[in-house]
C-alpha cells in the first residue's frame, strides 16, 4: 500500500516501490508449485522490471539436476503456465543466467553449508547483498526442520543483530492442522526467526479482486452505509471447485476441506467482507481489524456442530458431461476414508455491525463448476407496495465475483414494461475483464514482490492464523471423533449434499445458484 | 481492431452503435466503456500517429472513443461522421468499445462540439487528447474543455517548449483539471528507475554531489515527431527540481544543449547530447551517465537489442560494482503510458518542470 514518501525522487502514490537487492532460495524446487505457480511468477515479475536488477532464484531438491537441466525445465513450465505468452526469448536468455538448482537432502546439514558458499558466492557475483527470501514449498512437516537447518547455517539472520541485510520466510498453508498445532509450530519457528520474518502465504490475498473487496468496501461510500445488520439479511461465501483432488491424495486425507480451504482462503474472505475500516493502510493496521472480526465470531456450540456445520465427500457422478471418480476411489485415499471435500458452516458475528447476520461459507470439490464469490443478500424491504400474495420479490444481492469472471453484480428488482406492472430482478454488472483490458498479475507475483520488499499486508499475522484455528478446532475435532456413515453423501457434479439444502431451509434461505 | 465501421449521418451516430450491438449480442463480444476518451487532431501527416495513440489505449482501457479530425486545407463545408466497433481479443471473448469518427472541413469545424456533446457518456470521466499546440487560440478547444474531466496534451505540437510550459501552467491555473504531457509520461519508467536506483541515503548523498551528467537521446525524428530532445530535457528539469538544484544557464552548440546548475556542492554541467538510431522510437533517452565530486560514475545505457533493458553501473575511483540489468517498465508504448495519461492526478513533479521549462530559454525549431 501507497504511504508519502520523503524522498525526493519519489513522486508520491506514483513510484514504485523499492526493490531491494536478494536472492530467493524456493525448497522444493522439482514440486508443482514452482512449476505452475511460482517460477511463471517470478519471470512475470522480471519482465515488468518488478525484480531488483540484483536478482538470483535457487531452486532447492533432492532430486539429482545440473542447473541448465533446471532451467531448461522451468523454461518449459514458464512457457506452458505463464499468464503472458509466448515467452519473451532474449529476456529468458537473461533470466536464466540467475536461474541456479542445488540439489540436497531438507535433513542434510552438508547441503545447507554448500548453500551457504553457493550463496556468498552469488552475492560476491551479483551484488545481491546477503539478503534471502527463503520459499518453503514443501511438505508442512519439513517447515520446523528447514528453518532449524538455515539457522544453523547462519542463513537466517537475528534480526536485533543484523541490519545490513535479511532474510525472510514464506510458509505455504496449511499453519499447523489445528489450533494446538499451529502455536506449537509457531514456537518452533520463533526459536530460529522473528515473527515479522515469517511471510504465511495464502494466495487468495494476492488477488486484484480480494484486494478490491477493501476498495470496494472503503472507497465507495453507498455500500459501506448499508453494510450492517440493519440492512443485511445474510452473507454467503463460496468457493467451488469442479475439479476433484488430483494427485494430492496423500495430502488431502490429512487435510480435508475445513483444513485446505475453510480455515485460510474462506476465513480471510469473511474477514475482509466483515472488518471494520482500518485507521490506515498500514499492515498492522488491517491485520489488527482483520483479527478483531475474527475474534468476534461466536465459537460453534455443541448444538451448532449438529446442525449449523454439513459436510459432504463426493461419490461418482459427471462434471462437465465427463465421468468423474468418487474421492474414495482417487489415488492415495482410503476405500473408507472420512475426509471432507465439502464443508458448509453458519457463523455469527458478535460485535454492534453484525449481530444476528448470519454468514454461511460453503466450499467443494467436484462441484458443478469452478467459482468463488461473497455474495451480500440484503433484507427485503417493507411488503406494502410491491409484494403479491404467494410471492416475494427476489432480494437485492450484491455479489463479488473473486474468481473466475473477477467483478461485482447487484441485483435489483425492476419493472416490466406493461400495464400489468410485474416485478422481474435484474442484474448491474462489472466485469474486470471486460472493462480493464489487461490480465492482471497472479497473485502469487504480488506477493512475492511484496515480500522482497517487506510489506507483510497481504500475509497472514499468527493472530489471525490462531484465531481462524480457534473458532475451526471444534468443529474439526467432533467431526475426527464422529463419522460420517453415509459418506460419499453427494455426487460429482452437484451442488453438495442434500444436509447442506437443509441446513439453509431451517433458516428459511436457500443457497445461491452460483 | 477495427471490426467493423460504417458511414452514417451524425444525427445516427447512436442509432447505428446500438444497430452494431444489437448484431453482435449472440456473439462472444463484451461491450466496455471505462470513460470517454476524445482526441483533436488537424489532417495531416500526424493524424496516424495519434490513431494508434487511440488504439494503444483502448487496448488496454476499452473506452468511447471520439476521434476528431479537422481538415483545414478542405474548402467545402463538409462533416463526415463514422461509427465503428474497436475490439480486442481476450481469450474467450473480444472485449470491444465504440469508436466515432467526426471529420470535418474548417469551415465546419464551429459543428464539431454539437456533434461531440451528444455523444459523450454520463457518469464517465472525460479525457481530451488534444494533438494541436494548446498555445494557439482554438475556439474548439475551449468549447470542449469545459466538458474534460482530464487535459492531455503533446508537447511535440510545439516549436517553443518554454511557451508550451507557460501555455500549461496558465490552463493549469485557469482550469484546475488535471493535465499531462505525452512526453512527460514517456520517461516515467527512468525516473521510476532513479527513484529505485538512487533510493538508499548514502546513493542520494552521492547524486546530490553531481559535477556532470550526460543524457544521450535518440534525435533521429520521424515526419510526424521531430522535437526530439523534449524527454532528455524533461528528465534532467525533473533531477534538478527534486534535488533543489538552481540553474544558471542555458548553451546551445550544434548538436548539444548545455545547462548549468548550481548546488549546494557546486555547479553541475548537465550535456544533452543527440544521437541517431533509426531503428528506436523518437526521443528515446539511451543513456545517462552521471559523474560525481567524488570520482564517482554511475552509468545508466539502454540496451539497444532490448529496449526496456537498461544496463547500471557504479564504478568509484578505486573499485566498481558489478553491471546489472533494470527493466523498464515499458512506459513509453504500454498500459504505464495509459495509466499515466488517463489515470493519475496532475503531478506535482510534472508542474515543477513546467514551471522550470517555461524560463528556460528558446530552443531550436524543429
């Protein structure tokens, strides 16, 4: 975020930013991330002059790979996963001049010393400085032991010591698989780093239409006027999916949905639509508001866990007219597993803006497509114009579209042309795509631009990680301990399980179809 | 880009648009306006020059686009309007805008506004790209300015850029919109790239220090862009107010300009120097090279193969840095330059430079 600068060849809310000199070490380098994610990012940044001019990226693996294999094969990744195409070939000349691979072992303490040497020579070659963006792209578990090795090293610096140059962490989600878990991996880390060295990635943060939600909320004073309970009826966040697990079974059986998508991506979306306006812009500012709703959510009942939280795993079925597999027949999952694909929870807000507006999160695999929205559903006004006996008119529902089809729709109810007056909704709508004609940056460029720089913003404070766990724990522990016996409970290519449709019925809604 | 285009009597102009639409509606087409873009333009060899200006930024920004063209050698009184359709493809579907075209004699030219205004879409802001001196007394420009919610003008229109700077300031002044300078845009990304480049203290401390630095720009003009030496001179004005210099003078040598600026270290020579490469756009900056009271050089060089490349080195007396590479923001043909143009404020840097360039003496004519 934009603040006055004092600097004189700085135009202020213009410039950019500064960039400082670093080296970004990405462990786990031969993983799909990277490929897909990461590396199009980082050579996206390059090309819009968004990288330091001081710039190395390390991949680090176990597998055996000389750095031109490496490059060779990111050069492939860059070219099939990039949001610009086709790859600018001078530019990758360059750019892979600073692509480097150096294989070892996460456990390996020889591997960390010859990155250390490999490093300083970098800096000794590149002028980067000894400043470090460590990537852990790796599995959970692995988070403790690397920060350990790197400490060991001396390739984390202590903070209160060093002041020439840094080093910083991005952590990939999940923070821990529940509430105990993630404070115990937080003191594990904080043996070796510093909080504001830790960069808790959740890529949703780094979208131009979750950031817009801010925008949207803050900038526009016709919204923000009705954004309570007095005109709110109830809040609906999706995130859908049709894809199904994939290859990630393994990981997926110890996650789950509540884990994967609820706790992180749903809990910050609902943080963002709920927060208070911030004093500024800082980052503690909109982390500290964030974590004020957060705190503010009603912690789930026994009653509640019954009959406010559905979940659902998909069962066989079509998506897109193609046959999909039930989960318990994808690859590295159990034939009897109890894991969630679907999750559908009611939550309250306790605080004066929300009181009694409840806001129902859904999210699914294998649903009928790919879509994630908040969707605002107002309350009906006062029936004594426009009502007809039987029939009410449809509620105004502004809805913000994150993805795909990035924009912002409001209903209204409008007159047919005609003597007989009937009432028909009708749709305003903002189309991103439509009305900038560029493609935005992915999300994951924004964030790890900001790290180099050292803006946190967009990361995931500990408080907020700790209090999504918070409200989540119960929930996840009643349903570990009780199980699901008529799992696979909706098929592919649905809209969830039937207890979902239910559980909206008792309140007399229904969800959107999205 | 232009899909499809139809000749049609200026009281059908939106009569024939929503005809277009109406055409397109099962199609895979998006209709996008972001904000009413008009362009001024006289007939002549520039004119192209300021379409694909038009076509850049509703490439990047769909938008209304009126494009005026008056062609002061006609002697008939003549107004020829069109409608077309500008579209770009974004993956599964084209994202298009309305263009009209108003193309009229001089002795039409009083219609022009009873043309525009009709067609201008509320609620939207307005931009006026006006492609003429802004100096000259245009009873149109006055008429339509009313109605700009932003100025944007091309200091390339001018053979006096300290007038053009006055002109500026005094529509500035008078008008209290925003205004903006093609030229000033197309050197954000270097002074984006000093920004960055001199943004630790101790680099500051050293800039501060300048004896002399040398600005190369390409002088290799086209027909319709011959005031080559706008952006280098744009650019050191842009260094010396930030940095609070004062200038002294002003030499003019055959292919050179040389000013003088006196700081709080001592005078500081700043050489504009021209060069030929034909291959570059007009005007580019190639290199900067700034030498500093404490033998220090910091050398700023474009890359001629890739043209937002730009190689950086410091070298002292003693020891050098290791080259490195910055990437422009390619300010001078993109979505920067749009944003720069249609989006941001009036900088505040920009009216310092204006305020500098207006007493700085004549330059030569193109």
């Amino acid at each position: 975020m934009t603040e006055t600068s004092a600097h004189p060849l700085e135009e202020p809310g213009v410039s950019s930013r500064f960039i400082e000199p670093c080296i970004l070490v990405i462990f786990g380098a031969t993983g799909d991330l990277t490929a897909r994610k990461l590396l199009p990012a980082i050579y996206n940044l390059a090309r819009e002059g968004q990288l330091p001019p001081q710039f190395a990226c390390v991949g680090f693996a176990r597998r055996d790979k000389t750095h031109e294999q490496f490059r060779q094969e990111m050069k492939e990744a860059v070219a099939s996963f990039s949001r610009v195409k086709p790859i600018d070939e001078a530019l990758w000349k360059n750019f892979q001049e600073n692509l480097y691979y150096h294989k070892s072992e996460f456990h390996e303490d020889e591997g960390y010393a010859k990155l250390q040497t490999f490093l300083q020579e970098l800096d000794a070659k590149l002028g980067t400085k000894g400043n470090r963006v460590f990537y852990l792209s790796t599995q959970p578990s692995f988070f403790p032991l690397i920060c350990e090795k790197l400490h060991k090293t001396g390739l984390i610096y202590d903070v209160d010591k060093t002041k020439d140059k840094w080093s910083r962490i991005i952590i990939e989600k999940p923070f821990g698989h529940d509430l105990d878990s993630a404070k115990a991996l937080q003191k594990e880390l904080l043996r070796f780093l510093k909080e504001e060295q830790i960069y808790r990635i959740d890529h949703y943060l780094g979208k131009e239409s979750v950031q817009n939600i801010l925008v949207f909320r803050f900038a526009n004073s016709l919204f923000e006027s009705v954004w309570n309970n007095r005109y709110i009826d109830h809040v609906q966040i999706t995130v859908a999916e049709d894809i199904g697990i994939g290859s990630r079974g393994a990981f997926w059986e110890e996650a789950g949905m509540l884990r994967d998508i609820v706790q992180n991506h749903m809990m910050q979306l609902l943080s963002l639509v709920a927060m208070e306006p911030p004093v500024s812009l800082a980052a503690d500012a909109i982390h500290d508001e964030k974590v004020k709703v957060l705190e503010a959510i009603r912690p789930l009942q026994q009653v509640d866990l019954e009959s406010a939280c559905v979940r659902g795993q998909y069962g066989q079925g079509y998506v897109s007219g193609q046959p999909a597999v039930a989960y318990r027949e994808e690859k590295n999952v159990s034939p009897t597993s109890n894991v969630e694909t679907y999750a559908a929870l009611r939550l309250f807000i306790d605080n004066w803006r929300w009181a009694g507006v409840p806001f129902y999160l859904r999210g699914g695999k294998r649903l009928p497509k790919r879509a994630t929205e908040i969707a605002i559903v107002f309350k009906d006004p006062p029936g004594v114009l426009f009502q007809q006996p039987n029939k009410r008119n449809e509620p105004n529902v502004l809805t913000l579209r994150i993805q795909p089809d990035e924009g912002t729709g409001l209903r209204i109810n409008c007159k047919v042309p005609g003597p007989s007056s009937p009432i028909q909704p009708v749709k305003m709508d903002f189309r991103y795509g439509s009305y900038f004609g560029m493609s935005p940056p992915e999300a994951y460029e924004r964030l790890i631009q900001d790290c180099i720089i050292g803006d946190n913003t967009l990361f995931a404070r500990e408080d907020e990680v700790f209090s999504s766990w918070r409200i989540l724990t119960p929930l996840i522990q009643y349903w570990e301990a009780n199980k699901q016996s008529d799992f696979p409970n909706y098929a592919s290519g649905t809209w969830g399980p039937k207890a979902a449709d239910a559980m909206m019925s008792r309140d007399k809604r229904k969800w959107r179809l999205v | 880009m232009v899909t499809l285009s139809y000749s049609v009597a200026p009281e059908n102009i939106q009569k024939e648009l929503n005809k277009i639409w109406e055409s397109l509606e099962t199609t895979n087409v998006a209709r996008a306006c972001l904000f009413n873009l008009i362009f001024y333009t006289r007939k002549n060899n520039r004119t192209p020059y300021i379409q694909r200006i038009a076509q850049k930024v509703v490439e990047k920004f769909p938008s209304r686009v009126i494009f005026v063209t008056v062609d002061r050698e006609a002697r008939e009184d003549s107004l020829k309007t069109e409608v077309a359709i500008l579209s770009s493809s974004k993956g599964e579907f084209d994202v298009s805008c309305d263009y009209i075209s108003i193309e009229t004699s001089g002795a039409s030219q009083k219609k022009i506004p009873f043309v525009v205004l009709p067609h201008i879409l509320p609620d939207l802001p307005v931009y006026l790209l006006w492609g003429e001196n802004p100096c000259s007394e245009d009873p149109l420009f006055s008429q339509l300015e009313q109605f700009a919610s932003r100025l944007i003008f091309d200091s390339e229109t001018t053979e006096n850029l300290p007038h053009f700077a006055f002109c500026l300031l005094a529509q500035h002044e008078k008008y209290g919109g925003d205004i903006a300078d093609l030229n000033w845009a197309r050197i954000e990304s270097w002074r984006e790239m000093f920004s960055m480049a001199f943004y630790s203290s101790d680099k500051l401390q050293q800039i501060a220090k300048s004896k002399k630095i040398s600005i190369s720009y390409n002088s290799q003009g086209t027909l319709f862009f011959c005031h080559t030496h706008i952006q280098a001179i744009y650019f050191q004005a842009w260094l010396a107010c930030q940095l609070n210099w004062s200038f002294q003078s002003l030499k003019k040598e055959k292919n050179e300009l040389l000013f003088t600026y006196r700081t709080a270290s001592g005078d500081v020579e700043v050489n504009l120097s021209s060069a030929q490469a034909a291959k570059l756009p007009p005007g580019l900056i190639l290199s900067i090279d700034i030498f500093t009271a404490d033998d220090e050089h910091f050398s700023f060089m474009r890359n001629p193969e890739i043209l937002h490349q730009v190689t950086y080195q410091h070298s002292m007396h003693d020891k050098c840095d290791l080259r490195s590479q910055y990437i422009l923001n390619k300010a001078e043909s993109g979505h920067s330059l749009v944003k720069e143009i249609c989006h941001r404020g009036t900088s505040e840097h920009f009216l310092k430079v204006l305020n500098f360039v207006k007493n700085m003496g004549e330059l030569d004519k193109c």
